[in-house]
C-alpha cells in the first residue's frame, strides 16, 4: 500500500491534469448551450482552427455516441487513445521509479 | 559529487543531482563512457520552451516531437494543441517535460554502462572471461 502512494506520489502532474480533462468532458453535456468559452481562438470568433470541437467530440464519446463524436470531430477516439496512452506511460515511469528506489535501498 | 562537475558540467538543477547519483554506482570509466553518450542523446530545456511556443505561432507539437512523443505530436498538430491546453500546460511544465525524457535515456544508460564496461575489465568491448 505504501508503495502504491509512492508510485501516485512520483507520477508526473501532466498524468492527473489529462486524467482531470479527461474527467472534466465525461462530466459535460455536449449537446447543451456552452458555458464556458476558454478557446483563444473561439474568443477572437476564428473559424479555421483543426482542433475545434474536440472536446464536444469527446464528451459525445463519453456518452456512446459515437456517430456524433466522430461528426463533431473525427479524432476524437484517436485523441482519447493516445491521450491514455500517455497516462499509462507516465504511471508506469513512476512504477519503475519506485521499483528501484526499494531496490537500492 | 566532484565527478559530475568534471564529466557533465553542463547539467543543473534536477538533472545534476539525479545524473550525479547515478554516478555513484559507476566506475571513473564507466562515468566517462556514460557521460560522452548522455551528451550525445539527452535533451535541451530551452530547445522544449521554443519549440513549444511554435505552438502559438502556428505548429503546435514540436515539442512532443522533440521529447520522441509521436503520438501526442500528431495529434497535437491536427487539434491546434488540444486546443492551444496541451501547449499552455506543456508550456509551464517543458523543464520537467525535458527531465522526464533525459531521466529515462538516463537510467538506461546507466543499466547498459555497467553491463558493457564491468569494473576491472582491461578492455571494455570484450566479452568477460569464462561462461
């Protein structure tokens, strides 16, 4: 159990803040009436930007509506996937950090 | 302590420290041998923070590229950085995003240093006697 501390404790930050995103959008209704505007360029009304609605994307997948996921933005599941690819990653450095922490002591 | 100033002058902070007690465990000419390929393939904080403000600029993710996330590259390029997050969270982070990175190329060096130059051998390269 201690070691399961220590291996959360070592886990880089980047890993909680994508796992807090990713939280953060299972948690919103795409569908409704936005309430936050935190996009730069959605503030300064630009229309071109590549990434635009990925985020509602994810949120649709969160719910199992994979056709308006993929509608809103087509990388969503890509972007998810790589994103937990990532978290997985950086857990298992902490968990080879621990590791051989114990083992030189 | 002395070691890490004489073979790996350029490293600080985090890095410094980790790197020197790594060297604890090496011979002189395992550090050296370490210390001339650790140069070679860790990378530069500063070349992080630049290549990450591209990402305001225009092309978001060179600085995953740089780190070797090719993955997290791409996708940072084609959604403009996850939408301008990625960068800004990667933007206050690149140090240890460069640590991480210079850690693990680190640590296996390490491992690969003192497999291939056994203390007391007189020719590193050579298989060890026996077996």
């Amino acid at each position: 159990m201690a070691r399961v501390l220590t291996v959360l404790r070592q886990t880089s930050l980047e890993a909680y803040l994508w796992m807090g995103a990713l939280l953060v959008l299972a948690l919103t209704d795409p569908s409704a009436e936005r309430l936050l505007r935190i996009c730069p360029l959605d503030l300064l009304d630009v229309s071109w930007c590549p990434g635009c609605g990925l985020g509602r994307a994810i949120a649709h997948l969160f719910r199992g509506e994979v056709l308006l996921s993929f509608h809103m933005h087509p990388l969503a599941l890509p972007a998810v996937v790589i994103l937990s690819g990532r978290i997985v990653r950086l857990f298992a450095d902490a968990t080879q950090r621990t590791l051989s922490l114990n083992q030189s002591r | 302590m002395a070691r890490i100033l004489r073979y790996l002058p350029e490293l600080d902070g985090d890095e410094q420290i980790y790197v020197a007690q790594l060297f604890k465990d090496l011979t002189d000419e395992q550090a050296e041998y370490f210390s001339h390929v650790y140069r070679q393939h860790r990378k530069e904080a500063n070349i992080t923070l630049a290549t990450a403000l591209v990402g305001f600029l225009g092309i978001a993710g060179l600085h995953r590229f740089y780190m070797g996330h090719v993955g997290m590259g791409l996708l940072y390029i084609l959604t403009a950085g996850l939408c301008f997050i990625g960068t800004i969270v990667d933007l206050f982070r690149y140090r240890d995003l460069t640590f991480q990175y210079n850690r693990r190329k680190a640590d296996d060096l390490a491992v690969l240093v003192q497999q291939a130059l056994p203390p007391g051998e007189d020719k590193p390269g050579e298989l060890p006697p026996g077996e």
